[in-house]
C-alpha cells in the first residue's frame, strides 16, 4: 500500500512538472504565472475590460455623489408646489427643459468648473458662501408661502410657453434641483480628474453617462409629480412641501457652514 502511495505521489508530481514545463513556468505555482490561467480555460480577457470596469466605476462614483445632493425624487413636491398652476402638459415641457438645464449645468461644471473659478479668482468656498445664502432665500419664501387653491383654473387657461420658460433656470434649475452643493461636488470630481488625453476622453464619456441619468431621474420625478401628488393627496403634499422647505434651509445652512468653514480654516493662524 505504501509502494502504491509512493507511486502515485511521483507520478503525479511529474505531471504537474511537465504540466507547468508546457507554459514555461517549471514548477512555479499557477497564481504566480501569468496567463497560466487563461491558457488553461482556453479563454483570454479581452484589452478594453479594464477600460470599462474604470468607466463604469466612474459612472457610479459620479452617481453616488450627484444624486442624493440633487435628490430630484424629493424636489419633486417644491416642483409641484411652484407649478401647481401649469396644465400637465406644460409641466412636462418644464420638467424636460429643466432636466436639460441640470445636465448642461453638471457638465460645464465638471468641464471648465474649476477653470472659470480659477480665472476669476473665485474659490469653491465662496461659491458655497454665496450659494448657501440663495439656498436659504429660497426655502425660507417657499416655507412663508401661502397657499391659494382659487386662482388655479384660471391661470391654467392664460397660461403660455414664455412663461414657464421664464422661471425654467431660476429658480426651477438653479439652486432648487442643481445648487451649489452639486455644482461645487460636480467641480471637485472635474478638477480630480487625469489631464492626460486618454484617460481624460474617459473621465469625459463617464461624467456624460452619469450627468444623463441624474437628467433622465429629474424628468421622471419632476415631469409626473402630478401623479405623485395624487397618491399622496392635498394635504400629504402639503405637509412634504414645508418639511422639504424647512430642510432646503438647512441644507442652504450647511452649505453656507462649509463655506465659511472653509475660509476659517484658510485664514493665516494668529500668534
């Protein structure tokens, strides 16, 4: 039994010499030979893999910190409140052409951001100082608001394009659904970013792809925050439109933090 035990250990040791002999890594361990894997299987990784895994994984980054600051599924109730009068229709048409505003705004922030500000000599704390404070105007006269349900159907008759498009960058775009909190974020994932060409091209097609889809979810939530409110009711709505008037203040407020923190912290130290 120990012949045969002998027998078999050598035997099986000089095929797995040999084995290793064919990729030309004699009796060198498989995870330390490259390809021995591939070679193996039959199966090769294709080059641009890890191209698209880098791509993909710059797509969620950008999502992950774009979208909750943009948060268009909880800006749809301030929406709905501020277009409570626009027929369907016509939201829809605003919804759409603010989603277009976001995306341009996300773009060129991530594009030539940084170098604007740095052209002017503005830091991104200064434009969180003075973003914070028109965060703060604009939730603090939509939490004073009054509400007036009379004058709705008539407005809906006199309604026209010019208009809606009158109000579709401010405030609708800018700071309600892309503030200074996405424009500083959107700045910072730009500036971090490789300048080298190739690398570039693909930071580039990534912020696209992931500016589109914070842009599609802007026109969902906002384009039928009619439907929305229907499920909730009048009253439902209105309890979500204070809350979320009361958090845009402190959401203005903590932007404003940051960026008086920020210069605080850049001030020479007194001795």
């Amino acid at each position: 039994m120990a012949c045969w035990d002998r027998r078999t250990y050598v035997s099986t040791h000089k095929t797995k010499t040999r084995a290793s002999s064919v990729f030309g890594c004699t009796q060198i361990p498989a995870s330390r030979c490259p390809g021995l894997l591939e070679s193996l299987i039959g199966y090769t990784l294709p080059s641009g893999g890890t191209t698209l895994l880098e791509v993909a994984k710059s797509i969620l980054l950008i999502l992950s910190a774009l979208f909750p600051i943009v948060n268009p599924l909880g800006g749809s109730p301030v929406f709905f409140a501020l277009t409570h009068d626009y027929p369907a229709s016509a939201r829809r048409i605003l919804a759409r052409r603010v989603a277009m505003n976001s995306f341009v705004l996300l773009i060129a922030s991530f594009l030539i951001g940084s170098h604007i500000l740095d052209f002017f000599g503005i830091s991104i704390p200064v434009v969180q100082v003075g973003g914070g404070l028109i965060v703060i105007s604009n939730g603090w006269a939509m939490l004073k608001r009054k509400e007036d349900h009379d004058r709705g159907g008539d407005v809906q008759k006199k309604v026209n394009l010019q208009d809606i498009f009158r109000n579709a960058f401010y405030p609708l775009t800018l700071p309600l659904t892309v503030g200074p909190g996405s424009i500083s974020v959107a700045i910072t994932l730009g500036a971090n970013e490789p300048h080298h060409l190739g690398a570039n091209l693909l930071a580039i097609f990534a912020a696209l792809i992931g500016s589109a889809l914070v842009a599609v979810s802007i026109y969902l939530c906002y384009g039928f925050a009619d439907r929305l409110a229907a499920v909730i009711g009048e009253s439902g709505m209105s309890i979500i439109l204070r809350l979320s008037s009361f958090l845009l203040v402190c959401i203005g407020v903590q932007i404003l933090w940051n960026g008086v923190g920020s210069l605080l912290r850049s001030l020479p130290a007194v001795h």
